[in-house]
C-alpha cells in the first residue's frame, strides 16, 4: 500500500520493464504504453480505492454498458520532464474540471479530486522514465471513465470504471496538413454533448475524415449543424484563423470543446499583445479574406499537436493555398507554449505543476 498525501492507492508493481524495447525515436502516437495502469471503480454510489498496476487488458461483461449505451469520457493531458529530470504537468486543474463537465452531461458519476489528480501524479512518478527530455518529448495522459454496469436496458449505469494510461509521445502530426471545410457533415449540434469529451464525438468524425483522406486532405474544418456557415474546429482541435493582423477563433458553446490548449493561446495573445477576436467566422469570410490576401495563417491548436499550421483548405472543390509566413505566428505561439511546459521560459501564468 502506497499512502499519498490525500488519499491511500494499492499499488502493484510491475515485476519487469519493456521500457528497454522501446524505440523513442521513432514512436508512432498512441500505440506505446507504459509499464503500469491505473484504475478506480464506482460501485453502490461511492468510489473504491484506487489500484495501480501493470498495464493489461480489463475483463469486462458482454452487456456493460458502455459497449451498449456509449457512457465513456477522456481527457488528453500531457507530461513534460525538464532539464533536471522533474517532471511537470501542464494545467491538469482544467482537465479535471473539463473531465466532470463531460461526466455530468454523460449521467456519469464525478471523479473526486485527489483520485483524478493524486492518483495521476503517483502513476506518473511509478512510470518516470518514460518521460524523455526535449522538446517535442513528452508523455501523453489519458484518463477516461467508462460504463461497467451490465444488462442492457437503456439507462445510465451503475457501475462504473475510471482509469489512467500513459503513453509516451512525440509529434501527432506530420508533414503539411490540408483541410476540407465541411459542407454535409457536422461535429455536433445544439443541445448535443459536442462540449464534452465524449467518445462518441470522435467516432462520429470518422466516416467524413476519411472521405476527406480519399479526396488528399488530412483533416476536416466543422461548420455549425444548422447552416454550415459558421467555421467551428479542425479535425479534433480548436482552430485559429490570421486575418491581416488579428487572430480570430470561434467562442465555445455546447457544439465546440473548451480546450485548454485554445484557453493558453488566448492568454499568451493577451499578455504579448496580439489582437484577438472570440466570434463565429463564417465561410464567405474565409473566401474573401483567402481571395484578397488577408489570410494569413489557419492553425489547430489541442494537447496532442500543441499548434498545427494547416498549408490550405477546400471548399466547393475549389482549393486556396496559404501563403508561405517567413516569421509565423502559429510557430511562435506553439514556441513560447511548450517552452513554458518545458521549463525552458518562466512560467508567468502558474500552469505548470511539479509531479
């Protein structure tokens, strides 16, 4: 038994390590996990205690309702190891007040405090070095809940599971990114679960992505449910338009994340004093400004890409090219970003939270 300063966690160490097998040079993103789990399971109206322990498949009945039902959450969260081999987390207060948003609107129980938070740090401090050093490093966090009641009548659960596992990450993107604006599809509606991280949402991005492969984009630009006028994200991520010398991005809602990658952007542009504007874009903007030259960048901005420049988009089959920045603002912010993840500039905000 492992006590930490808030809460009693069983832990179950891993006898051996596959770390020695992994090659970190050339990992592909979310296939790699770390020697251990964690996990916490929700039973007649409380939480249990949590376990850490190797990393394995869970047994799970045929009828949870996960499976049947969709009750299943995450978060995404990073770790970052600096020059002194202290481990740091970026923000993870907003991934926990962002993972019960999403819990609440699921009909799924909160995650108290000090499992989600204490129980991560003390599985990140068992599996420490998988954290490697430099930039463009890190170890990507995935928290999530699912539905383990069984039967499958259509009702919320009862039973519930919550679990953390790592995997160690380098760049999600590669190459130039191209974009499709959507015309047809949407990524969510009014009144739906879009602002929650729910797994669902991604899910229902894969059929429209992948006729946007099969037509030579990477990704898709979502437009509102009812008219398609409106730009709201890029792929899984909050987009950010240069317009002349203002960066736009669109407000939250219940069809658009909170992401926190997007809320440190607005607050680095704040401080530095970039002009910034929170409102809906529409489409005809994006046409006029790519038309006349005052489009300057497109980016997507989420804990797994940190800032993804996007190269040009589609629209009605006709493609419009960005032009190439000698300085861009995309790369700037994403520098002065993970720098400060990084411990390598002061962390004027207080974001980032020794492990």
């Amino acid at each position: 038994m492992s006590e930490n300063k808030t809460l009693s966690i069983t832990v179950n160490e891993s006898e051996t390590s596959k770390i020695e097998s992994v090659d970190f040079e050339n990992l592909s993103f979310g296939n790699v996990f770390t020697d251990h789990m964690l996990y916490c399971d929700y039973r007649d109206g409380e939480w249990g205690t949590p376990v850490i322990t190797p990393y394995a498949p869970m047994s799970m009945d045929p009828s949870s309702r996960v499976f049947h039902y969709g009750q299943a959450i995450f978060e995404g969260m990073k770790a970052y190891k600096d020059e002194n081999d202290e481990v740091w987390l970026f923000r993870p207060d907003k991934n926990f007040e962002r993972f019960n948003k999403s819990a609440v609107r699921l009909a799924m129980p909160e995650v108290p405090e000090d499992i989600f938070i204490e129980g991560l740090k003390e599985l990140i401090r068992l599996d420490k070095d998988w954290v490697k050093k430099g930039k463009g490093n890190s170890l990507y966090l995935r928290p999530f809940m699912i539905a383990t009641g069984h039967g499958v009548i259509a009702a919320p659960s009862a039973q519930y599971r919550f679990a953390i596992i790592l995997s160690p990450a380098k760049s999600y993107y590669q190459g130039e990114v191209k974009v499709l604006i959507a015309e047809h599809y949407s990524r969510a509606a009014n009144g739906g679960i879009g602002a929650a991280k729910a797994a669902g949402n991604y899910s229902a991005q894969f059929y429209p992505t992948r006729l946007a492969n099969q037509q030579g984009y990477q990704q898709v630009i979502w437009t509102d449910d009812a008219t398609h006028t409106k730009l709201e994200e890029a792929g899984t991520m909050n987009v950010f338009f240069k317009i002349n010398d203002t960066l736009y991005t669109a407000p939250t809602s219940e069809r658009i994340l909170d992401g926190v990658t997007r809320k440190s952007i607005l607050e680095l542009a704040e401080r530095d004093n970039i002009k910034v504007e929170v409102r809906s874009i529409l489409v005809s903007e994006l046409i006029e400004a790519a038309k006349d030259g005052s489009l300057k960048e497109i980016f997507g901005a989420g804990t797994a890409a940190v800032v993804n420049p996007i190269a040009g988009f589609s629209y009605k089959d006709v493609y419009y090219e960005l032009p190439k920045q000698e300085n861009p603002l995309s790369l700037q912010i994403k520098d002065k970003l993970t720098n400060i993840q990084h411990k390598l500039a002061e962390d004027t905000f207080g974001w980032t939270v020794k492990v």
